[in-house]
C-alpha cells in the first residue's frame, strides 16, 4: 500500500492539468531568471510546494514538491490575501489588511529575507476558470538581484499560466 500511495500522492494536483500547462513556462521563467521556481497551494495554513524547478539558488533554499512553508512567505501571502476570510492560519497583524490589500491591488506578493535570511520571493496567483486563484507561482532569487525585472517576468508568466488554466491563449 505504501508505494500506492505515494504514486497516488504525486498525481495530485490543485487544478485539473495545471501541472502539465504550467511546465514548460515555469522551466522557462527558471531558465531566463536564475530563480528557483515553484508552484504552491495553501493547505493547512502553510504554503505547500506542488512542484519546483531548481534553479541558480536551490543549494541555499531548496523547493521539493511536499514541501511546506509558513503562510507569510510571498506564494502564502498572494494566496491568504486573495482567499475568503476564515481560513485556518496565524492570526494576522494589524497591519496584515493593508498589506493584503496592497497585495490585490499589485497582484503580486514580495518577500524580501522576511522569512529566511538571504532569500528574496516573489509571487503571484495563478487563476482558474472561476477567475478565483487555486495557486501560486513564486520565484526564489539571492537579495543582491533586482526584483523589479524578476517581478515583471514571474506577472508574465503567472498570466500565460492562468490563460492556459482558463481555456484561453496566453502570450
């Protein structure tokens, strides 16, 4: 039952065929940045990886599919600012309303070394035919590189990611 389970436990995915629609771009968006590149979903009130190319930085912070991190990285925070209220995570700051609707408004969510020293994300939703985000695409990079042209390229593609999600064309 065990090696069952696991090979069950690895067809999972958020969305009906995300993981097969997003492959070719997040190995792209890898490739072109440097980042490592992960897909994660909100469970239990952590950011849990569904899948992660590695990339320039993966020694330092690696991203495995299984793997769970505090909400308050940038995948969680774009995930728990665009969800319905009552979902189970820390009790949020005061300030964490502002921050959320700052994250709405941008659509992308940044976390520069706020939850691991050295590590800079950066994330946006992935949304699915309701329009409502089902995941999040994020970006992992070393803090001494720019995030203004990183941010631009993971928006891209999060875009071309959602569009193959919603049926429709995406560049």
């Amino acid at each position: 039952m065990g090696s069952r389970m696991f090979r069950l436990g690895l067809g999972w995915q958020p969305h009906p065929g995300m993981l097969a629609l997003a492959r070719r771009p997040v190995h792209e968006l890898a490739r072109a940045t440097g980042a490592t590149v992960g897909i994660f979903v909100l469970r239990e009130g952590r950011a849990l990886t569904a899948a992660a190319v590695p990339g320039e930085w993966d020694t330092f912070a690696p991203m495995r599919a299984g793997t769970a991190f505090p909400w308050t990285t940038a995948a969680g925070k774009v995930l728990v600012a665009g969800a319905p209220a009552g979902l189970p995570v820390d009790p949020p700051t005061k300030a964490w309303s502002r921050e959320a609707a700052q994250i709405r408004e941008a659509g992308f969510a940044v976390d520069r070394q706020e939850v691991a020293e050295g590590v800079c994300c950066v994330a946006v939703p992935l949304r699915g035919r309701s329009g409502t985000a089902v995941a999040a695409l994020c970006a992992l990079v070393d803090p001494s590189q720019p995030l203004s042209p990183l941010t631009a390229s993971v928006v891209r593609t999060g875009r071309v990611i959602s569009a193959s999600m919603q049926g429709r064309p995406g560049r």
